[in-house]
C-alpha cells in the first residue's frame, strides 16, 4: 500500500474528473450565500426528520445530529458495475461458508480455513449446528465496506452481517439532496435509490418458511432507546410492516404471535435488529429482557424465519475476514474481484512478533471491535497510547488483527473553513434472498475532522449522498 491519496472529485493534474464535470460547474456557478442557505436549510431538514445517532462521549445527551454534506460523493456507471459484481461474489461466498460452517464444513476438513478459528469464535452458535435456513441463506442484509486507496483501488475493509445499520441515512440523504437541489438530477442521470424498502420487503418475504403463501413480516427492535431505533422506526414504516419489542411476541407451539388488538397474529418473518445475545433468554443471555423466550426452538423447527439468521456473526469477525478470499475459490472456484486489506492475524506468532515491532505504523483492530472502538491508528497515537496498545496485545494476540494505515480515498466536504477534501468510506446494502440485489450506491461516510481515518457516525463522523450514474 502507498501513502498516496486518491481524490474522487480532481485528477493528479489538478483537473475534474470527467463523472464531476457538471458537478463541478454547477459550483462554481453557485454562490457562497445560496450554498450557505441550502446547507442550513439540509440542518433544518434532518432535525425536523430526527435523523440522529448516539455518539460517544457526547455533551449534552446521548443523541446527536449526523452531519450531512451536500456534496456528492459520485461513482460511474462502469466503476458500480464491476463493483456490484464484487458484492454479489462475496456474498454469495459468505452465505456458503455460513451454511458449510453448521452442516458439512467441507471448508475446514480442506484445511482452508482453522477448526478453531469458526468453533471457539464468540459469534459461533452450537444451536445452529445442523439447522436448515429458508434458501440456505443467512445473511439476507449485508453492509460491505469499502474504502479507495493507491491509485484508486478499491478494497473491502470489513464485512458487517449481523445487523448491519445505516440504510436509512443512505435513503434520508437522497431525499434531502432532491429536495434541495433539484436542478442537479437534471443535469446528472443519477441512479435511484428509493426502491430500497421495497427491495428489502421483498427479500424478507422471499425467505418465508415453506408453505407460507402470503408472509407476515416484522421488524424487531430492542426499543427507543437503541442508537439506531430511527432507523428501525422508519424502516418499519416505509416497508408497510410492524415495528415490534420483544413484549409484543410470544411462542406457542413452536410457532411466533404477535399481540394485537384483533387477537392473536401469525408471524412468519422476523427482520431482527438485537445481537444473538439477547434474541432468547431460554438459549442465550437469561437475562435478556428484550427478546423472545422461544424463538431459537421456532427457528429451529423452521417455523419463522430469522434474518439475519442467527450465528451469522460467524462470518463477519474480523479474524474471519483474512479468509473470505479463501471462501471465494473455495465455493464459487473463482479469483476475488474485489481484494482484501492485507491483514496480519496476531494469533499467528510470526504476524505478532512482525505487528509489535511496528505498531506505529500500522492500525491494529480489536476482533469483535465496532464503530471505530477498540482500535489503534499508530501513525496518529501517542507514544503511551501505543505502549498501552502493546501491553493488551501481550495479553491477549488472539484478540487483534493489524492492517496497513490506508490512505483513504478523499472527497471535497464543506468544513469550517471552506471547501476541503476529507476521507471517506461507502457501504453498500446487499439483499440476499431468492435473488442477490442491491440500490445503486450506498451510504458515504466522511471522517470531518482534517486528517483522520475514522468515519463512523457514533464517533462524529458525517454522511454524503452517494450517486452512481446510469450512463
């Protein structure tokens, strides 16, 4: 990997690249005060809409406005097709490894991947072993993140199939920028992004269990007080379905009712946004008060179909991701068309003994880490934040893994000061179900704080609209 720093918008040569041309006319045609204007107006849109996220150590509350930046990020037609083609190869190859892991793990007896690393992984569930899935699919909503680095090249940074979030922010993003600037999607033919719901609705009652002409569908949240609840709520409301808590469920007869006023309601889909842990108190954590004691021995007698299914998490580990390649040949007997960050496992003593002596030059990550917690960007630490890292890593090498610091690619974001290019990331939505679809784009993270990494929205990170041409 190279320092180097790929900007989305300008060439080397300091020149618009061809996809931002009339982007790029249209804002130097626009006024400072009009730009101003519209960007307080996009504030104003998403307080009303009460588009917000727990961030961490936040004064004043726990929730807090994600920052939106009214500059697009902008991908071409062909860039997004080999792209799709990469989300769909690994998706499929995840899904496979899922399935393989508790029933033949064929993949393990060939030695591709380590026993121990699928059966004392924390996200492997026993209970799933031998347990057949609507499809053989698992991980029905994918967040894949990708990050440019180099000249341009595009890498999966992590796979996120558990309960992946920010969707929701993707499709709040494109209404704001249509409201505000309606005149750019005349001049741009930008892919829409709107039928998400749709699709995702869809998925859902596509992996109905067998039998089930006309499924009930809901959604499963863990209740308001979840970082991501808006995104849960809004969902819910724009798939047409219920948004329910643990409390408005029930088993009887290894089959799950929802509470309504009319009585009873046969539930046949649950879109679930609570970790494993706390799904059942009678299988997992006892003293879960937001699941449904239950549900596993339903899911197990393929009675409601769980998504993502549970012990999905197995897959998406990031002491799991070195090997996702592997899987690509292994199932699909094909080359990765989108490449990994290259990964030192710490569990490995040579990968150790390699990450210690330069820890200042690489980002070390916690395994079972998320939202940007539990890692080390050794370029950007302290001496006695470093030590501090080497000492958990003594303790405990299995914990870690360690990748090269990426320059990540770079857009132009409206800061304090002006217009300034920031780093940013993109995580696409896969849907898997009887068909593998996703909307055009996803949801650009921008890390807003000049020179860092970290583009996570728990963290203060911000949003952009992301545009992929159709032509």
């Amino acid at each position: 990997m190279t320092a180097r720093v790929f900007n989305e918008m300008h060439a080397d040569d300091a020149g618009v690249r061809s996809h931002y041309l009339p982007y790029a006319r249209w804002l130097e045609s626009t006024s400072a005060a009009r730009i101003a204007e519209k960007r307080t107006e996009a504030d104003a849109l998403f307080h009303r809409a009460g588009i917000t996220f727990a961030v961490a150590g936040a004064e004043g509350g726990t929730e807090r406005l994600i920052p939106f930046d009214i500059v697009p990020r902008i991908i071409p037609v062909d860039e997004w097709a080999m792209l799709q083609r990469g989300l769909r190869q690994r998706v499929s190859a995840l899904n496979a490894f899922i399935h393989d892991v508790y029933h033949g793990q064929d993949i393990l007896r060939a030695g591709k991947i380590p026993a121990d690393q699928v059966f004392c992984n924390g996200q492997y569930r026993p209970e799933m072993q031998g347990v057949d899935v609507p499809m053989d699919v698992y991980a029905h909503i994918a967040g894949i993140d990708l990050v440019r680095a180099g000249a341009g090249e595009y890498y999966v940074l992590e796979d996120n199939l558990r309960v992946p979030s920010g969707v929701s922010y993707m499709l709040e993003n494109r209404k704001a920028m249509m409201r505000l600037f309606p005149e750019l999607f005349a001049r741009y033919p930008v892919a829409p992004v709107e039928h998400y719901p749709d699709l995702l609705l869809e998925t859902l009652r596509s992996v109905a269990p067998a039998g089930v002409r006309d499924p009930t569908v809901v959604l499963l949240t863990a209740g308001a007080y979840n970082s991501a609840y808006f995104e849960h709520a809004f969902l819910a409301q724009q798939m047409g379905i219920e948004l329910v808590e643990g409390q408005d469920l029930y088993v009887e007869d290894e089959s799950i009712y929802m509470r309504t006023t009319q009585g009873p309601s046969r539930v046949d889909v649950i879109y679930r946004r609570i970790d494993d842990d706390f799904l059942d108190p009678l299988a997992f954590r006892p003293d879960s008060l937001l699941g449904v004691p239950g549900l596993l021995a339903a899911a197990r007698a393929g009675r409601v179909a769980i998504a993502n299914a549970v012990g999905t998490g197995v897959a998406d580990d990031k002491s799991t991701y070195p090997y996702v390649p592997d899987m690509i040949r292994f199932y699909l007997g094909e080359e990765p068309i989108l490449s990994n960050v290259p990964t030192w496992i710490l569990r490995r003593p040579e990968d150790c003994a390699y990450v210690l002596a330069h820890l200042d030059e690489l980002v070390v990550k916690e395994v079972h880490g998320a939202g940007g917690y539990g890692m080390l960007i050794g370029p950007r630490a302290s001496r006695e934040e470093i030590e501090q890292f080497r000492a958990r890593i003594v303790a405990d090498p299995s914990r870690y893994i360690a990748q090269p610091t990426l320059a990540l690619s770079a857009c132009p974001t409206f800061v304090e000061s002006g217009l300034a290019p920031r780093h940013i990331d993109l995580r696409p939505f896969v849907l898997s179900g009887r068909d593998i679809v996703m909307v055009p784009g996803g949801l650009t993270r921008v890390a807003l704080r000049e020179g860092s990494l970290v583009v996570n929205s728990s963290q203060g990170g911000g949003t952009k609209d992301t545009w992929v041409l159709e032509r």
